[in-house]
C-alpha cells in the first residue's frame, strides 16, 4: 500500500517575490527563507514519489461562477504565474491523482475533480520554494478557503483523515508527502460579503471574481494595488498559540472554529488554515514541530513553516 511519509505547512504570500527590497524585518525574512530551506530538505529526504498539495486559490482558476468546497486536478495542471510565482503546466501523476479521487470518495469525501486546473500562488508557491529541485509531480487539492460559505473546519479534519485513507488503499509502496499552503493570521482588504461589496474597491474585486475566468490579468493591477495598499493586521497570540497546538498534537481543537471564529482571531486570511487542518488530519494530528514564524507586516501575514513526521515511517 501506499504511505504518506511526510506533512509539512507553509505560509504564502506573492510579496516576498513582488517586494523583497522593501523590506525593514530583514532578520524576519531571512528567518523564514530559511525555514522554507529546511521545510525542503526534509522533503527532499523523504523522498516522496507524489506530493498532495493542500492550498487555496485566490480567484484566479476559481470564480464565483463555480466553487466546490473540495477540488483535486487529476489532469493537466496550469499555475497561472501571478506574483513571481511559476507559470506555465506543472509535473502532474494523473493516474494516481484518479486513483486517489476514487478512493477519496470511497472514504467519504466527494470531491469535485478538474482535468485542466488552474491554480495560483495558493499552491504554486509552495511548487517554487518548497519543491525548488526536487523531481516529484503534485496532485492539487484546493480548498475553497474565501468564497463564502465556507467548508467547516471539522469536514476539512474528516477530508484529512479520508485522505490518509485514501492513500493507504492505493496499490504500491507509493511514498506520499501531504504539503499545505496558506496562512497563518492575516487580513486581506476583501469584502467581508461578496453580495453586498461597500465602496469601489470591494465593487471591483467582486467583478472580477464574478468575470475573471480566462481573463484574471485584466484586473490584476489594480488588484494588487489594493492589496499592497493594505493595513497589515497579524495576530501574532493567535499563530503562537497555534503553532504550540501543532507542536504538542493538539491541533484537533481547531476543528470546532466557526468562520466568523477563525476571522474574529485570525483575519479573513486566517480561513486559510484549513488546509494546514487538512494535512494535520492526514498525519493523525502527531506531534509537530515549528522550522519557523515570522511576523511580517511587509507580507500582510504571520509566516510559518512546520513539519509533522509520521507516527511510523516506512
């Protein structure tokens, strides 16, 4: 059967790409470029022959025209390139990632499935800083993490442990590392409420999540205009705390949060530890341990890097 060797959680944000020479916590960002060098090397030394990629999408293969709560690419996989980020098709295993949506289902979590996936920096950072040189095809799976209403907290858990499931029931020795993307804390200038957007920005980041399918770049600058010009909010208690939770093997707690919980305590941009929830849940929320934080107002958001081994490594 197959076996998951590895979980490993990053935070993501295009500006470390976009806006590296503004940067006044230097000593922060150098700390957390590091632990991205070493979340690698221990991916590197798991030797994975697939990574599942558990990550959010900034509506740029998504819109509000269509989101499922869960999607897995089990085809071609475009990142759209926004940010400095890679662009282009990405090394998929279609098979597996077939195989994997059956058994998924099977399990008990139906996930919707894409053939011809976009994705963004959502997932796409961690193929540049993480998966930087390593040889190993991705099989996407997007949480919808933004477009209300939400997947709960506690069905991200179950699709976790459905996962774990999943790949257990796979023929072959098959090594699979569970690698999320998105959080910790922080607070995107997006409306609160997509059907009531308040003043013109939040007028046009609805329009183009509502008109942006095969078209993203047409409102991608003023886009980014809007979120440089951001307040940078980080509740730096918040990722602490969790991070000791993901430490000591209590992250389990977390699947209670409401969305109006994770927001009150983490910021909109919070909503993104679902998928750190899905990989916890993956490796039977064992005890982890924490490469790096770093609060960096210049990136909007509390950083992070942590890793959580198997309970027995094949």
């Amino acid at each position: 059967m197959a076996s998951i060797v590895l979980g490993v959680g990053a935070s993501h944000s295009t500006l470390m790409n976009t806006h590296a020479d503004e940067v006044v916590h230097t000593e922060r960002a150098e700390a957390f470029r590091a632990g991205l060098a070493n979340a690698r090397a221990r991916i590197a030394e798991a030797r994975p022959d697939v990574v599942v990629l558990v990550g959010s999408n900034h509506f740029r293969g998504f819109w509000l025209d269509l989101i499922p709560s869960f999607t897995l690419g089990v085809g071609g996989v475009i990142a759209a390139g926004d940010g400095g980020t890679p662009k282009g098709p990405q090394r998929t295993d279609p098979e597996f990632a077939r195989v994997l949506a059956a058994e998924l289902v099977e399990a008990g979590t139906e996930v919707a499935i894409s053939a011809r996936l976009t994705i963004d920096h959502g997932q796409s950072h961690a193929i540049q800083w993480l998966l930087d040189g390593i040889d190993v095809p991705v099989v996407p799976l997007v949480v919808n993490v933004f477009a209300a209403p939400l997947p709960t907290m506690s069905r991200c858990v179950e699709l976790g442990a459905n996962l774990a499931a999943a790949i257990a029931r796979m023929p072959g020795d098959g090594r699979v590392a569970v690698v999320s993307s998105g959080g910790l804390s922080h607070q995107l200038p997006w409306p609160s409420d997509w059907t009531h957007p308040e003043g013109a920005d939040e007028e046009f980041l609805v329009e183009a999540w509502l008109n942006g399918r095969g078209q993203w770049n047409r409102y991608d600058r003023r886009r980014r205009e809007i979120i440089v010009a951001a307040q940078p909010t980080i509740f730096t208690g918040f990722d602490e705390e969790f991070l000791g939770n993901l430490e000591s093997g209590n992250l389990r707690e977390y699947a209670q949060l409401s969305s109006g919980e994770i927001e009150a305590r983490a910021g909109n941009g919070g909503q993104e530890l679902r998928t750190w929830m899905v990989m916890a849940s993956a490796l039977g929320f064992g005890a982890g341990e924490t490469l790096v934080y770093a609060p960096m107002p210049e990136w909007l958001t509390g950083m992070a890097a942590a890793v959580i081994e198997p309970a027995e490594t094949p």
